[in-house]
C-alpha cells in the first residue's frame, strides 16, 4: 500500500503547474474518502430497507389481528343474540379489511412469511364459509342453539387465522434477527476498511503536503527576499522566474511593480515640485506691481476726496485678502475664511471698475465652518472679472453660491461677462481634460490650476466644469466635506 502511495505521490511532481497538483491530490483523496462512504451508504440503505419492510409488514398484520380474533367473532355474537340483524351487521366489511390486508402482505412477503400469509388466506375463506351458514340458519328461523354451536366454529377458525398471523409475526422476527447479525458483521468489516483507508489518506496527505511544500517554499523565499529588499528602498532589485506556474506571474508583477514604482516615486516627486511651484505663482499673480498700484492708487484717490471711511474699508479689505492669501502656510482653512478673502478681493476690484462691477455672495451661514482648500474662489473670480465682465457693455455682475448636496458642498462662480464662444469653450475644457505640466505657461493658467489643486488635495478626477454663451460664463465644482485624500506632502 505504501509502494502505491508513493508512486501517486510521485505524480504531484510531474508538471509546473500548482493547480494540477492539488486537484490531483484532491481527486485522490476524495476517492480513498468516497470508496467506504459510498459503500456504507448503499450497504445501509439495503439493511435498512429490509428493517423497513419487515417491520411495516409485522405492523399491518398486528393492524388485523385484532379484527379477526375479537371483532369478528363479537359481530357474529351480536347477531346471533338478537342485538344486530345478520343484514345489518359488519361482517362482511370486517372480512374483506382483513382479505385485502392479507393479499397486500402475500405480494409484499419475502422469505418463509409467505407460506403463513397463504394459510391464512385461506381459511379466512372457511370463515366466509360459516358465516354464510349462519346467515342461511338465521334467514331459515333456526333455533338460537344451533345458531350458538355454529359461532363456535366461527371463533375456532377465527382464532386458527390469528395464530397463523402471529406465526408470521414470529417468522418476520427471525428474519428481522438475521438481518441484524448480518449488519453487524458488516459493519465491523467497514470499520476496518474505513481506518485502512483512513491511515492510507493520511500518509498520501503528508506526501502531497511535502511535495507541494519543496515546490512552493524556494520560489516563495525568493519572492520574499526580494520584497523585503524593495521595502528597504532597493527598487533595483529582481528576481528570476520559477518553474512554478501560478508562481509565474505573480514574479513577473513584483519585477514591474518595482520598475512602476520608482517612476511613481519620480513622477510623484514631479507633482509635488510642480504643485508648490503653481501654487506660489497663484500668490505671486496675486501680488502683481500692477494690482498693488491700482490698489494703492485707489487709496490716495479716496483720501485726497475726503472719503476716509472708504479708504479704511479699501485698506482693511487689502489686509483681509494677503493674510488670508497666506493663511500661516496652511493649505485648508474654513469656508468662512475663503468668503472673506472674497469680498476683501471684490471690495478692491469694485472701487477700481466702480459702477461697471456688482457681486453677489450666496453661501449659507450654516456652511462657514466647514473647511475647504484654501485659493479655490478667488481665482474663478477674477477670471470671471479679467475675461468676462470687464469685457461687457454695461454693468456687469459677479455670482458666488454654494449648497450641501448628497453630503459634498457644490460651489459656483457665474458672470453676466462677454461669453466664449464655442471654439473657446472647447479649447478651455480641453486644457483642463489634459494633464499641463506647468499651467501657469498656459492662456488658461488660472482654470487649469484651480482644477489641478482639486483633483490632487480631494484626491478625485472630477475638477471645474465650465459652461459659457453669449449671456455669460459659469464655473462649478463639487468637493466632499472637509479634507480630501491628500496627496503626501502638500497637507496643511
């Protein structure tokens, strides 16, 4: 046994491929696992059958042994007494329950049963026999003791039959006695075999175990050693192919995560250069000689006229916009923040366009704590102001609203500006789809810096969009609540 176990063994090492070697094993020991199962099952379906049979055979003749040795016989003393007219009486009924039972049971019957269930048969036709003579006695006015001696020889065959019944019983017992000794000896004969064939899987099982052990644990170190370099920073490291199929693949993807990995590293470091290099032009583009001067300028208008309360306000909003601009080097402040970064910046924009320039801010109370990335307003706002209504004939307006919507906070700058038309839309949107290395090299640098800020600090692919006509343009953007997925570095 042992000699066969090891030549199946020696069949896990034919092939490369894990799979086939454990659904070889597994076909094995399911074998030696379903050939005792199997056979148990059937052998004990059979014994069980015959307890079965024999049983509900002893129970349907214990079911008319009552009718033929008392109910019968009582009928007939019923009648002969006077109690019950013969036309009237159950006798008949009664005899052919138990005739019908008794056919039943002869077809059923295996064994030396049989022979006591055909006695039976026949003299319950004996029965039949005297009860039609007492019925004639009866119909022909015969005396009550004549009627008294042939209902003896009813309850004499009456009796005859239940002994015959019993005897079957006692047969069906003695079968039912056999039966058992034969399951037992089997039984036995299956233990054994079960802990054969037990002992058997078990010596197969760590067979197959060492085997696919050896297979696996040289190509799995390998893999290991080579992870754990690559943990240590030595992205250079490789590792050859095993001979193991499943094993394949899995070296195949560790040899170019660590090649994909070192360009992440290098292109992560790329962004984050780029990211602060953009985000210091935004403040830089912020701090122009020309909107300082125009800033300024506007001071020393208001003060050479008198208006010192407006000059206050003006000098109060240019303070409001730098320190906020700044923030203490923090990225995430509180929308409250942002809003009054806003309205320092329009305060200033509005006295230098005066009657040309009205804004509007529609942000709830209840959303001013919340925080939000920092510079995210104020840029689509003076791209409203510097493309769109400086442009217009007329009055021009500036919109600023924010909502909560499905828990993220949807925020939108319109204008009543000159518009784009289609080409420009198209070529706006285009530049935000395309990943610009240096946005502020770019036309639309203030956009595309904006959307750029959103989709690396909230960590998502969705940024600005951008819809425009000759009645204007409008700007949204939907962020969750608070900080998003930073990329590492830039949290504030």
């Amino acid at each position: 046994m042992l000699s066969v176990l090891q030549r199946i063994s020696n069949r896990l090492r034919v092939g490369n491929s894990l799979a086939n070697r454990i659904q070889f094993s597994f076909i094995v020991i399911m074998i030696l696992m379903l050939i005792p199962a199997i056979s148990s099952i059937i052998m004990m379906n059979n014994y069980a059958n015959s307890y079965h049979q024999a049983i509900m055979q002893m129970d349907r003749v214990a079911s008319v042994k009552p009718v033929v040795n008392t109910e019968i016989p009582d009928e007939m003393f019923r009648i002969v007494a006077g109690m019950t007219k013969f036309e009237e009486g159950q006798q008949y009924e009664l005899l052919d329950e138990v005739n019908q039972t008794l056919e039943s049971l002869t077809k059923t019957a295996t064994g030396g049963g049989s022979v006591e269930l055909n006695v039976a048969r026949r003299t319950m036709d004996t029965l039949k026999t005297y009860i039609d003579r007492m019925g004639g006695q009866i119909a022909g006015g015969s005396l009550v003791s004549e009627n008294e001696a042939l209902l003896e020889e009813v309850r004499s065959v009456a009796s005859l039959v239940g002994d015959m019944l019993e005897k079957y019983i006692t047969v069906e017992i003695s079968a039912a006695t056999h039966t058992s000794q034969l399951l037992q000896q089997r039984l036995s004969l299956v233990m054994w075999l079960l802990a054969v064939l037990l002992l058997s899987t078990i010596v197969f099982a760590v067979l197959a175990q060492r085997s696919l052990s050896r297979a696996v644990s040289r190509p799995i170190t390998k893999l290991e050693s080579m992870a754990a370099s690559i943990a240590e920073g030595d992205l250079q490291a490789r590792v050859e192919k095993p001979s193991v199929t499943e094993l394949q693949g899995l070296t195949d993807s560790l040899n170019i995560m660590a090649v994909k990995l070192q360009q992440l590293i290098d292109e992560n470091r790329r962004e984050q250069e780029n990211l602060k290099r953009s985000e210091l032009r935004t403040l830089q583009a912020q701090i122009t000689p020309h909107f300082l001067y125009n800033t300024l300028d506007a001071i020393v208008w208001l003060a050479e006229a008198g208006r010192t309360e407006e000059v206050i306000h003006v000098t109060e909003a240019m303070s409001d916009f730098f320190r906020i601009s700044i923030s203490q080097g923090r990225d995430w402040i509180p929308l409250s923040d942002e809003v009054k970064h806003l309205q320092g910046y329009l305060t200033i924009q509005k006295i230098r366009y005066r009657d040309i320039l009205d804004y509007q801010i529609d942000i709830p109370k209840e959303l001013y704590d919340k925080e939000i990335l920092k510079l995210l307003l104020q840029p689509l706002v003076e791209n409203a102001i510097y493309h769109g209504v400086k442009h217009r004939r007329g009055k021009g307006w500036v919109r600023i609203a924010a909502r909560e919507k499905d828990g993220r906070m949807e925020l939108s700058v319109a204008d009543n500006g000159a518009g784009m038309t289609p080409e420009r839309l198209r070529q706006v949107r285009e530049s935000l789809a395309s990943d610009a290395s240096d946005p502020i090299e770019h036309p639309f640098f203030g956009l595309i810096n904006v959307n750029k800020r959103i989709q690396l600090y909230y960590n998502q692919q969705k940024g600005l969009q951008i819809d425009s006509d000759e009645n204007g343009t409008t700007v949204r953007l939907s962020v969750p609540f608070g900080r998003g997925g930073n990329v590492q570095g830039v949290s504030g």
